[in-house]
C-alpha cells in the first residue's frame, strides 16, 4: 500500500505523481530548490534554502524561477487529477520560504491545452545542442508568446537586428563569469556529473564542447568529457532567442516569471520544438541592466532561452518525491 501523505482530496498515489511532476521543472544545474509540505487542505511550495548557488545567484533569483516552474507543474498535475488549483501568495505569518499554497478550487475537467502541457512534463528536456537551421514557423513563435502572457508574463523575441549585439553581451557575461573562482567552483561542482547522479547535471545531458566560432552556447557542462565537434554540426547560425520578462522584479515576480517560464518551455515541447536556457547575460548584474534598456528598459529579464529543432538528448534525473517533502 501507499503510504505517501495525502493532500487536496486526493490519494496517495496521486498525490505522489504530483509532486513527482511538480519535480520534474528545470532548475539552475539541476538543484531542484523546492520542498512540499503537505496537509488535509493545502500544499505549501518551500524554497529550499540548502540548495542556493550564492556565487551564480546571490539573490535566489533563479531559484524562485525554479520553485514557480515546479509550481506550474503542480497546477498541472493536480487539474490532470480533476482538482481546480487555486494558488496564493504566503501568508504573512508563514516561514519565509513559503513562495506560494496551492489550494482546492472545486472539481473541475482538465482543458484540451492543459492536457497536452501535462503530458509534455516527462517529454520536456534541456537541449543543450546544435539545432537545425530551419526557421521556428509563425504560429508556434505566437503560440510561445501567448504562453507567456497566460502567466503574466512577456516574452520578446529577438529580431535578427539584435543577435550581434546580444552575442556580444553572452560573450562579455561569460568571461565576467569565468573570472570568478566561486562561481567556476559552483559550476565546476555541480555539472559533468555521471548518470547515476540525482541532482546537478549530468555530462551526459551537456552539448558539444564550446569551440572558438561559438556566439550564443558557451558553456560546457560535460567537464570536457564532451566528444569533438563532429564537421558541419556547429550551433545554428541565427537562433531563435527570446528573453523571458517580469512586470516587476520582487520576489512574488519572479515565481510569476517561473510560471510562465515552464508554460512557454512546455507549450514548445507540444510544438515539436527543443529548448535550451543561456543565462549568463542574466545573472551578472551588469549585462542584465543593458538588456533591460536594450527592451525599453519597462521590463525586468528573468532568463534568455533558446528553440528550435534538436536530435533527442537524454533525461536528466530528479530526487525521488519523499525526498521533497517537508515535515
Ligand atoms: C533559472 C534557470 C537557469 C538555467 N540556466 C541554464 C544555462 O545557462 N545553461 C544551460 O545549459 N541550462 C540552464 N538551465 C537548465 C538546467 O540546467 C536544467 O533545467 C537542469 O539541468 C534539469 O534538466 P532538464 O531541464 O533537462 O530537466 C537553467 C534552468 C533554470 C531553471
């Protein structure tokens, strides 16, 4: 029998599978920062504070972006099992890494849109390699802006006009990055890890090594155990990029943005397409202002991601959901 606790009116079983989803989100090198605390009328989303990555996200950012990704996947988890989520923000006297509680709105069936988005959780990965050159088509570049706007969120398509100057911005993050010892000890720590590993990314999951034409991919997540690049397999030479904003840029924002965020990555992976994040330019201080003034300077970037057509890459692995809870 199963004896995992219960939440919201459901079984064990399916309260299980939800967190096993809501497990399933993209983290930074694949922390996983979330925990669940599970009663009779409410799942409480934690921000983990044990698995922070101070050096690449002093302010934990991207770990809230993380815990909102996970949340959207809760919310599509708990409609697959007839539950209508409804979600607010912590209250006031709660401990301060609750991020969000997630209630019962009623029964409810699941929406044809929310079907697919669900049954794209397992299916969503991280491509880290070359793309094809054939452009993203109209309608799904559409059908990825309007995810983002179903979640508050705003995504800007960067027109080719722009690409130079953005892969000027990638290169200049990335050596800022590279200059700092803590944060190549964090990355050195936490990717080009074997298959076996539960948390961080595996070397496995990483794309080509970087090589000197490279604009935009410039991380090399395999520890250098990548193989060489094989000729005529280099990074597609104009990408589709596309910055991912907030309205506002405080800590209820960016679990917003991680919402939308896994509601645009999901809504690709119905679409055929692959996606890969580039967040150098984000993280460091400096180029994300510059990108802010580059979209008009209203909106705040939370994270740049990358889509197109890819060859499969494989899973990476997520710590089973009793380890996610939280007494
Ligand atoms: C906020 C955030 C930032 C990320 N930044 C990068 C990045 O700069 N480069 C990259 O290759 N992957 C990046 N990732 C992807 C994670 O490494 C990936 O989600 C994690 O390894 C789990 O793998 P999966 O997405 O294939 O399930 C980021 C993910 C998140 C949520």
């Amino acid at each position: 029998m199963n004896s995992f606790p219960t939440a919201l009116g459901l079984s064990a079983e399916q309260t299980e599978h939800a967190i096993r989803c809501a497990g399933r989100a993209p983290s930074l090198h694949n922390r996983q920062p979330w925990r669940f605390r599970l009663a009779e009328h409410v799942i409480e989303v934690h921000a983990d504070p044990q698995r922070r990555l101070p050096a690449t996200d002093p302010d934990d950012r991207e770990l809230r972006l993380a815990c909102g990704a996970a949340l959207l996947n809760l919310r599509l988890a708990l409609q697959h099992a007839g539950v209508r989520p409804v979600v607010d923000p912590p209250s006031r006297m709660g401990p301060p890494t609750v991020l969000a509680e997630v209630r019962s709105g009623g029964w409810s069936a699941q929406t044809p849109v929310e079907r697919a988005l669900y049954e794209a959780i397992p299916r969503r990965r991280t491509n880290r390699r070359p793309f094809q050159e054939t452009p993203v088509p109209s309608g799904d570049r559409h059908a990825l802006v309007s995810a983002a706007q179903r979640e508050q969120g705003w995504l800007h398509l960067l027109p080719r006009s722009e690409l130079d100057r953005f892969a000027e911005m990638v290169q200049r993050a990335h050596r800022v990055q590279m200059e700092d010892e803590r944060f190549r000890a964090e990355f050195e720590r936490w990717t080009g890890r074997s298959r076996e590993t539960r948390e961080g990314v595996p070397a496995a999951a990483s794309g080509p090594q970087p090589e000197p034409q490279d604009l935009w991919v410039v991380r090399d997540f395999s520890s250098g155990t990548a193989s060489e690049r094989v000729a005529g397999k280099d990074f597609e030479r104009e990408p589709l990029l596309a910055v991912l904003c907030s309205q506002h840029d405080g800590r209820a924002d960016d679990v917003l943005a991680g919402q939308a965020m896994q509601r645009v990555l999901l809504t690709a992976c119905v679409h055929g397409l692959s996606a890969s994040l580039l967040s150098q330019v984000v993280e460091v201080p400096e180029t994300r202002e510059e990108l802010r003034s580059l979209l008009g300077g209203s909106q705040h970037p939370q994270a740049v991601l990358r889509f197109g057509y890819g060859s499969p890459t494989p899973e990476t692995p997520r710590r089973e959901p009793t380890d996610l809870l939280l007494d």
